[in-house]
C-alpha cells in the first residue's frame, strides 16, 4: 500500500513540476518581447517566484522517484532498458531546469541577447522530454 500512495505522489509533484517547466518559459517569451520597465520587473518577478517554487516541486518529485527505484526496485533486472533510458530522460529534465534558472539570471542582470522566437522554442523541450519518459514508462519499449 506504501508504494501505491509513493507512487501516486511522485506522478503528482512531476506533474506540478511540468507544470513550472511549461510555463516558465512563456514568461522569457514575454520578457524577450517587453520593453516597458514596470512590466519587465513584474514579469522577471513572477518568472523568479515559479523557478523557486518548482524547484521546491522538483525536490520531492525527484526523491520519490529514486525511493521507487532504489526501495521497491521498479525497473531493476533483465529486460529493463527503459529505466536506464528514463534515467538519463530525468537528467536531461533536470538540466532542462537548471538552464531555466541561467536563462532568469541573465533577464534580471539585463543581459539576454535571444529573442521571443528562441523562447518559443524552448519552450517545446520538455514536452518533447516528458513525452519520451511517458512512453518509456508505459510501453517499456526495451
């Protein structure tokens, strides 16, 4: 019953996370785009609040997972390709993350040089991301 309610909460918080992941990015595509100083420092605001808070997101969502793999040996044995490719998925994510964070700090030291159409761009990775780890997860391909 434990893993059944570890289980639950994991897809929950990765789910919230996602849901800053999807967002943030929007928020650079309106800042590349602003030229208004009170507009750009509400927006560098709010784009500063969601990268704490789903970062906060991001912690459990990560522990969880590996409590998953590392307690109840999801994906460990024969045949389980599609753990080690999901891994390095939730790597790519995390990174995807970490590089949000670099993107916000040069907003607010006014020094992005991407435009909107970048942004816009950037925005599709963890789609494309979460995708793949949905499919490795559900139809274990290998």
């Amino acid at each position: 019953m434990a893993y059944l309610w570890l289980k639950s909460f994991h897809i929950l918080f990765v789910a919230a996370w996602f849901a800053g992941l999807f967002y943030l990015p929007r928020i650079y595509v309106n800042l590349a785009m602003e030229t208004e100083p009170a507009a750009i420092q509400r927006l560098q605001t709010m784009a500063k609040n969601l990268y704490r808070f789903m970062t906060l997101l991001a912690i459990p969502a990560l522990l969880l997972g590996f409590i998953l793999v590392g307690v109840y040996k999801i994906g460990i044995g024969g045949g389980q390709g599609w753990l080690h490719a999901k891994i390095l998925i939730v790597f790519l994510i995390v990174g995807y993350h970490h590089a949000c964070g670099r993107v916000l700090k040069k907003f607010q030291q006014g020094l992005n040089t991407r435009s909107h159409t970048f942004y816009r761009w950037f925005n599709e990775v963890p789609v494309v991301l979460m995708t793949l780890a949905i499919i490795l997860v559900v139809v274990k391909p290998f």
